[in-house]
C-alpha cells in the first residue's frame, strides 16, 4: 500500500452563515476533517439527506426561517442523528445562550471568537469520544 494512503477524515457540516467565517472554516478544518458547509435550514437538510455526517459544527445565528437551536432540536429527533455530536460555535455569549444550546442538544457550546486550537481540539475530542462509544 502506498504511503500516502491516509486515515479516513471524519465527515464534518459547519453550518454557517457568514461567508468569510465559512471560508476561514473550511480552509481550517480541512487538514482534520471532510468539511461541507451549509448556511440555511434548506442546504442543512439538503446535505443531511445526500450525506451521514460524524459531526456538526452549528452557529445559532442562519439565514431562514429557523436558527441553529432549532435545528439541534430537530436533529436529535431524527434516526440516526439522535447521538450524533454537534459543536455550537456562537458570538452569544451569555449563560442563558450557553443553557438554551445545551438544552437544545448540542454536546459543546463555544463562543466566538474561539482559538483556533480549542475549536479543533473540541471537534477531535467529540468525534473521538463518540467512536469510543460505538466500540
């Protein structure tokens, strides 16, 4: 087997609706990860269905009708993803941001700006977590 055959990255939706820190994400993220964005409810769903992601990073703040916390919702509902690990990554900041994404399902809330170093780590961190759990 060659050499540069590499570990399988883990499937990574940033769901994001800022452009830039879209761009800056994937640039970042991609060492680590197989990174897809999505900005809005509609593309959230559109990649969910072609795709089985093994985490998510979640802004609470989207284009659409419903936000990041809404989505967390949603998404521990549905087959498959009830135990999947979402990251929210939110300029809000206060302690009730922090308790309604938690009690929305998300594993890890983080506030932007966040270092560069903590997002990965966290994001490494679940995804290992996770696959432990399977195990």
């Amino acid at each position: 087997m060659p050499d540069d055959v590499t570990e399988k990255k883990p499937k990574l939706l940033v769901t994001e609706d800022d452009y830039e820190n879209q761009k800056f994400l994937e640039m970042f993220l991609k060492r680590k990860f197989d990174v897809e964005i999505c900005d809005s409810e509609q593309s959230f769903y559109d990649h969910l269905n072609k795709t089985k992601f093994d985490v998510i990073l979640m802004d609470i703040s989207l284009r659409g009708n419903k936000n990041g916390l809404e989505l967390t919702k949603e998404l521990r509902k549905m087959p498959g993803y009830e135990n999947i690990p979402i990251v929210c990554l939110s300029a809000h900041a206060f302690k009730k941001d922090r308790d309604n994404a938690m009690n929305a399902g998300a594993d890890v809330f983080l506030t932007k700006p966040v270092e560069n170093k903590i997002l990965l780590n966290t994001l490494l961190d679940v995804v290992e977590k996770k696959t432990k759990e399977k195990d």
